[in-house]
C-alpha cells in the first residue's frame, strides 16, 4: 500500500506520504509536497534530476532534509520533479528526483512552497507495517 495525502492545518499545509518502507514513505511525501503547488500528473518526467542526501540521526532529521532539499532544488533551478527513489542505510539518505523545467501555463501553480517544518514531523510504522512519513509545510 502506498499513497499520499494532504491534512489540514490552520494556514499551512500538512503533508504524508505511506508505505511498505521508510523509503516508499519519504517518495510519497515527496509526492504530497509536490501535489501542493500542481497536480503531479502534469509534470513529465524529463531531463530534469536532482540529487538529495542527509546524514541525520533521526528519521525524521532525515525527512526534513529530503524535504528541504526538494524545495531548495525546485525554487532554485525552476524545476517540479514527479518521481522519486529513496534510499536509507543506516543514517544516511540518498535520494534522486526527476521531473522538468517550470512552464507556469501548463503545470499552473498554485502555491508556493517556502518550507518543510518541524510542525507535526513524523516518521513511523504503524501497527499494521505501513510506514508514515509527515509535516506541515509552510506556504
């Protein structure tokens, strides 16, 4: 089972990503973050890629800078990314996205997201081994 969501949250907006793994979790939120500025299926998975990793000792340290670094990576080189592969050994993160260069007529953005936060940060299995991996992000 994988998937993503958003939740409510006063003025910003509450992220997650589920999983069979920590990983498919972290590209799940990787995905909720991005279904916050457009919907995922407009963006074609092209020339554009960016790398992301984390040395962290928590996996939620880890979470906020995947986050973070996607953020960084779009708002810097004007790119959405629609796919993702994470992976988690030990506590480092390497994490590759892909996608294209912003074309605000076709993706049509609608927000712009400034940050992954610290607010309602979580990473965790739930009883039933889904993993969930969660923030709010500031808009």
């Amino acid at each position: 089972m994988r998937g993503w969501e958003h939740f409510e949250h006063q003025a910003d907006i509450g992220i997650r990503g589920y999983g069979p793994t920590m990983e498919a979790a972290f590209e799940e939120a990787a995905l909720a973050l991005v279904a916050v500025i457009t919907d995922p299926a407009r963006i074609e998975k092209r020339d554009e890629s960016a790398q992301v990793t984390s040395a962290a000792p928590t996996p939620e340290l880890m979470l906020f800078d995947w986050l973070n670094g996607l953020i960084y990576e779009m708002d810097t080189r004007r790119v959405l990314f629609a796919q993702f592969a994470v992976r988690i050994s030990d506590s480092r993160l390497t994490g590759r996205a892909w996608g294209e260069r912003l074309d605000p007529s076709r993706h049509e953005p609608a927000v712009e997201v400034k940050a992954a936060t610290f607010n309602m940060l979580e990473v965790r299995r739930r009883v039933d081994g889904v993993w969930v991996a969660q923030c709010v992000v500031d808009v």
